[in-house]
C-alpha cells in the first residue's frame, strides 16, 4: 500500500502541468493542399513558405510544451504576417483554417506585448 502511495506522489506531479491538446480535425498535408491554393503563383519558393507555415500550424498540436507555445507565438505574431505577405496569403485566413481545424484553440494566445519607452525607468 505504501508502495502504490509513493508511485501516485511521484507520478502526479509529472502530469499535472502536462496540457493535452485536442487532436486537430484534419491532416496538415490537407491544410498545405488548402494553403497552397490560394498563392500567388506555385512556385517552389512558395511551396516552401506554405510548408514552413504549415510545420508552425503542426507544432501548436504537438504535446511539447515549449514547442506549442513557440507555434502558438509564431501564429500570432508578425512572422507568420510576413511570410504570409511573400506568398500573398491572408494571415487572418491562416490563422481560421489553423483554429477551424482545430490545432490552434482559442486560449493558445501569446502573452500581452508590453511596449518599451525609451528613456523611461
């Protein structure tokens, strides 16, 4: 019996922080197929942009923390609007097929952005 207590203490604190994220509805190849639709002209470097956007869409399923939270900041922050101006995708659409797909949930937000002022201590 105090065996199986000593187990429980020792396990539980290793699955209390681990967050299962829901298993997405489709796959990425059929979100690439999607995503590559819409660009400009389908040009290898395009396809290249499209897949590197895709991995981040992957990554905010992965069930790594810190590899869900760099996805999630990636999806959210300006790097995904600049690789999505390259191939003339809307990053707003990138972003809907990621949620409607269920990789990217709505509380997987980043942390609020705190301005710097320069000269102020």
């Amino acid at each position: 019996m105090a065996g199986t207590l000593l187990e429980a203490a020792v396990i539980a604190p290793m699955q209390i922080g681990k967050i299962v994220p829901p298993r997405p509805l489709v796959g990425i190849h059929a979100i690439e197929r999607l995503l590559l639709r819409y660009v400009f002209a389908p040009v290898p470097e395009a396809k290249l942009i499209v897949a590197v956007i895709c991995q981040g869409i992957a990554d905010a399923a992965s069930s790594d923390d810190y590899q869900r939270r760099r996805a999630c900041r990636f999806l959210q922050g300006f790097h995904l609007e600049y690789l999505a101006d390259l191939v003339e995708l809307n990053p707003e659409f990138v972003r809907e097929v990621a949620r409607r797909a269920r990789y990217l949930t709505a509380e997987q937000s980043p942390h609020p952005q705190h301005s710097m002022k320069i000269g102020a201590r």
